[in-house]
C-alpha cells in the first residue's frame, strides 16, 4: 500500500526517475550506453541489500551475471562495472556464502575486462567486507572497496589499502558519536586527511564527492604526487551534477557514474531517507540542479 502510494506521487516519481535507471536490465544498459557516448564511464548498483534467504541472495547474483552477459557486446571494458552490496548476496546468512557469490560475480566481470567495487554499508560490516576484498584480491588484485571518512577507523584501512581501488565517500549511513565524526566540518577534514594518504599510496583513488572543494583538493593533491589523469578517476551519483560531471571529462579527468536501477528502488529511497534527514534536502536541492 505505502509503495502504490509513494510510486503514483508525482513529485516522488520525479525523484525515482532523475536518480535510478529504471527497474529492468535494459534501462541499465540504456543508461550506461548513453554515458559513455558522453565519455563517462559508469559503476552499476542492482538495488537491493539485507536479503532475509538463500534465495534472494542467489537471485541477486544471477541479476548481476545478467546484466554483466547484457553489457558483454558492447565491449565497454573497465568502462562499466559494478559495485555490490555484501548484504545483497548474503553476507549476513553465511559469510562464506556471501563470498562464493560475490566472487561468481568477479568472475562474470573478468569476462568483460571489468571488475566489480564492493559498497561499504554500516558500521557493523567493515571488518567481514575487507575480509572478502582480502580474499577476491588473491584471484581478482583489481577489486576495490568503498571506505567511509566519517568513521574513525578509517584513516587506518586508508594506510592498509593504499595499494588498491578504493572508492573514498563520506558516509551516508546513521551511525552512533561512538565510530563516528557527526559534524559536516569533521568529516570534511577526515576525508581530505584520507585522500592525502590515498593520492600518496600506489593504488587508484576513487574520488566519490559532489563537492568543488573536495574535486580541486583532489585535483591539487594528485599534482602534488604527480600523478597522471588516468591513475585516479571521481565518481558522482546518477543524475546529480550532470553538468559537472561532463565538464570534468571533458576537462581529461576519469569521471564515473554510481547507476542504480532494479525494482527495489522503493527501499532504496526508504533507507536512504531514514538513515539520514539530511539525504531529503539532498535529493531535493537536486531536483533543481542539472
């Protein structure tokens, strides 16, 4: 009932239809071709997480070898990955389950010249994700991780994988004082504090931000460390900033679009907007933005 509601609200349809794809493959790949003609390069999120059974979670595999198999003839290579929730495939089940299914979905990527990103989700699952990128990093050293600045701990994974793809966000979960920075003034500085020691390390820094600030930090810190356009990229969310983002690759920077699309769009907005009030003003102010 809430659902049927919320979906025939035009201003919430609104919403669906400016940040998710669509429901369906197709619109996944829709998108993802019309980025690209765009000179964007794209990471894929199947909607979904905390699956309750087995099944669900073997569902949400065989939608990502899917779409993977869609996206094969159009040769996008690394151009177009994916990024998977653990939570999606099980992880709160059976963790050895969880990482059978996400390395089927490494290996389905590896058939395109892809890879896949691992989301970082709450707090409580730090620990067990960088576990499973431990153990897809001995037969796939190029998956990455999203680690969070508004954690604590996070400096220290920063140092840990400096040598790998990390994908920097601030952190859109709610999280207790007891991990984490609370003010936007904190956690702004713990992500400059951890894209200094990203941009010093060896590996491929994923700058995920929207901010101005945070891209010329980025841009000045990459200079600082001399490194080339091509070994860092930033990421941004599907139709927020557009304008940015093209001006950004035009510009010779990596640019690549976070896509979401599935038919659980609905928890997707519902958890986005009880995690965080804020995330309703984000999403809104976006509205108005190209």
């Amino acid at each position: 009932m809430a659902r049927r509601v919320v979906s025939r609200s035009p201003l919430t349809r609104r919403v669906v239809d400016r940040f998710v794809a669509g429901e369906q493959p197709i619109d996944a790949v829709t998108a993802t071709r019309r980025l690209a003609d765009a000179g964007l390069m794209v990471t894929i999120d199947h909607l979904g997480e905390e699956v309750r059974d087995t099944a669900a979670a073997v569902q949400t595999v065989k939608a990502y070898v899917g779409l993977l198999e869609a996206l094969r003839p159009l040769e996008f290579g690394d151009r177009a990955e994916v990024s998977v929730k653990l939570s999606a495939v099980g992880q709160r089940l059976d963790g050895a389950m969880a990482l059978d299914h996400a390395r089927r979905i490494c290996e389905a990527a590896r058939e395109n010249g892809s890879t896949v990103t691992l989301d970082m989700e709450d707090h409580t699952t730090v620990d067990a994700t960088l576990e499973v990128l431990r153990a897809l990093r001995t037969d796939f050293p190029d998956t990455g991780v999203a680690l969070q600045s508004y954690l604590f701990r996070t400096e220290a994974d920063c140092v840990d994988l400096r040598d790998s793809r990390v994908r920097l966000v601030k952190g859109a979960y709610r999280e207790p004082a007891s991990v984490a920075y609370r003010r936007k003034s904190e956690v702004d500085l713990a992500y400059v504090r951890c894209l200094r020691l990203l941009m010093a390390g060896d590996g491929y820094p994923m700058v995920a931000t929207h901010d101005d600030r945070m891209i010329a930090i980025a841009e000045l810190l990459a200079d600082r460390h001399e490194r080339s356009r091509d070994s860092y990229e930033f990421q941004m969310l599907y139709g927020i900033r557009a304008d940015k983002q093209r001006a950004l690759a035009a510009s010779g920077a990596n640019v690549r679009v976070y896509v979401p699309y599935g038919d659980d769009w609905y928890g997707y907005f519902m958890r986005r907007l009880a995690e965080r009030p804020a995330n309703v003003a984000f999403f809104l102010r976006s509205l108005g933005s190209k």
